[in-house]
C-alpha cells in the first residue's frame, strides 16, 4: 500500500484503507469479495499474490461488484510487482475498465484479451496484455494459482 499510494488519485492519497476482504480470513469466493461491504462509490484496491510469490493487482475508483456490462474510470489501473511496482495506466483505446459476475471478475479487455481475469472460486486467474492498459502479463504466468488476495477500501 505505501508503494501504491503515491500512484492513486490525489484526491485519494491521504485517506485512510481498510482491509474489506482476505482469502485468509473469509475464504475464497468471488461472491463473498462482491458483499465486502464497500460502498458504491468507494475505490477499491485489489492485492493478488499468487502460487510462485509474485505480487501484482488493479485500483478502480468504484467498488467491485456485478454487472452486465464494463464500468469503471479512467483512473482505473493495473499494476506488478514484478521485481518492482509497474503501473499501466488508462491507454483511452477503449472504456473496458471492470466486468464481474459471479463466476468472472475481469479488469482491462480489448482484442479477445483480458488485462486479469480472477475465476469464481478465486483459485485460478490471468493476465494478458490488452488495449484498455497496454499491460504486460502481469504474473510470470499468464494463467496462475493464487496464494493470497486482499481487497481493501476507503475508510
């Protein structure tokens, strides 16, 4: 978070997080990450670790939650850790920010590719360079096991 923060919106940078969801605390389930408890209109931040200890995850100015269709802003990003913080911000190609129902959450889409895919169970998930960031695969793998999650939200 303290590698993240100068990377949010300045609106953002000085407001308190809490911890919403953790796969070590409330399992694993992308239903369960949907009912956290984060407000409509608060940012979210998700913090993916997965099975060969890479670090990596996306910030979107709105909660996750279902929906038909893409929502989200531009400010929505993905970012790696992988050695160190990599940011891949908004290219304006297209508006395909965040899509999530209860068996796919999706960031970043374009060309029949998918910025990070996380599947239902929150097990299995992958990265894919798209048009909405320009991003890099995000794990060493494009498809990958996840160890640990975190969603966190304003305060």
């Amino acid at each position: 978070l303290l590698q993240l923060g100068p990377q949010l919106p300045p609106r953002l940078t000085q407001q308190p997080w809490h911890l919403l969801y953790s796969t070590g605390r409330d399992g694993f389930s992308l239903r369960r990450l949907y009912r956290s408890g984060a407000r409509p209109d608060s940012p979210a931040l998700l913090l993916i670790r997965d099975t060969e200890a890479q670090a990596f995850g996306a910030f979107s100015a709105s909660a996750l939650r279902c929906s038909r269709g893409f929502y989200g802003t531009g400010e929505t990003f993905l970012f790696s850790f992988c050695p160190e913080l990599k940011v891949f911000r908004w290219t304006g190609r297209n508006s395909f920010f965040v899509k999530g129902d209860v068996n796919l959450l999706m960031v970043g889409a374009g060309s029949g590719r998918i910025g990070l895919w996380l599947d239902g169970d929150l097990h299995h998930g992958g990265s894919h360079p798209c048009e909405t960031f320009d991003n890099e695969t995000l794990s060493h793998q494009e498809e990958f096991c996840i160890q640990d999650l975190e969603l966190w939200g304003l305060a």
